[in-house]
C-alpha cells in the first residue's frame, strides 16, 4: 500500500520499526500504553486532528501499542485474513478465539484484541494490515456490524484449493 494511503499515524509507527530507526525505544514506551494509554499520547497526538473525541484518540492509543507488539505490517487483509493464516491447519483451535473476538463489545475489545494479535506474532510471516486495523478499530461499533462481517469473511470464506502438484507417475504416457 503506498504511504499516501496510509494514515499519518500509520507511517510514522513503521518508521519507528525500521531495523536502522534511532527510535525503536518508543516502541517500548507504546508497548507501555497497553496498560494505560497515556504512555502513547506523546506519540501519537501529533498525528491525529485536535478535535478527535477521547474514545478515538484512546483508539489510536491502543492502536499504537498493539503495534509495538508485532511492528510487522502487511498491505492486505483484515484481522480475519491474519488469524486465518496464523491458523494454519489448526482452524478449530483459533476458531472459538477468533468467534469470542467478533463476539466482543467496545470494552472488552483491548483484552481479546491483544490476544490475537500477540496469537499472529507468534506465527512466522504473519503480518498485520495496521491501516485496515485502524479503520476498523474506529467503527467497530457500527450497527450493521460490518467491520466483523468482514473478518468473518476473512476467516471462514471461500479458501481456494491450491492446484494439484504435477506427479510424471500420474500422468497419462504418450504414444
């Protein structure tokens, strides 16, 4: 995804992961904010407009600090797509966590959110679309609920097979 169509916020947080940064140790004070968002404000205030609400700066507050815990970033996918390619071939086994994080309200986000994301940090080559979070994180309470139709999407739909290896044994011999 090009940097213009990211958010600010977004670009400035993988510019604070790139391996040569000299500012990685923010990373650790936003990994801080996962217990009191306060931590990230210094961070993250300059990125955001002035007249945002408190709920939506406590967002980007959170945001920031999931992405001190895994400061890989992707440019596709939502969290659906991520837990699913985190699953592997153990579906069944993230299936109940993934249904409990589709399930959850406002409140109790933080706490399953931070699972999931700690969950695909422990998968190799699992990244994070951070830009599609953040959109995400700010209707998450949207009545049509669109934001977990999209992950359900993400997770259980239509998954193509890949196409079967060419075996020489199987194949037909010419004449």
């Amino acid at each position: 995804m090009p940097n213009q169509k990211k958010h600010p916020l977004i670009i400035r947080l993988e510019t604070l992961a790139g391996e040569n940064s000299p500012d990685r140790g923010k990373l650790a004070t936003l990994r801080r904010a996962l217990q009191n968002p306060i931590e990230a404000y210094p961070i993250v205030l300059p990125f955001i407009r002035n007249e945002v609400s408190n709920r939506e700066l406590d967002t980007y507050a959170f945001l920031a600090a999931l992405f001190a815990l895994h400061p890989k970033s992707s440019s596709s996918g939502n969290m659906g797509n991520h837990m699913r390619l985190a699953a592997g071939e153990s579906v069944e086994a993230t299936e109940r966590r993934f249904v409990n994080l589709l399930r959850t309200n406002r409140e109790d986000l933080p706490i399953l959110l931070r699972q999931a994301v700690s969950f695909i940090r422990s998968k190799d080559n699992v990244y994070i679309n951070w830009e599609q979070l953040r959109k995400d994180l700010l209707y998450w309470e949207h009545p049509d609920q669109f934001v977990q139709k999209n992950w359900a999407r993400g997770f259980w739909g239509f998954q193509p097979e890949p196409p079967p290896e060419e075996n020489p044994i199987n194949q037909p011999k010419e004449i």
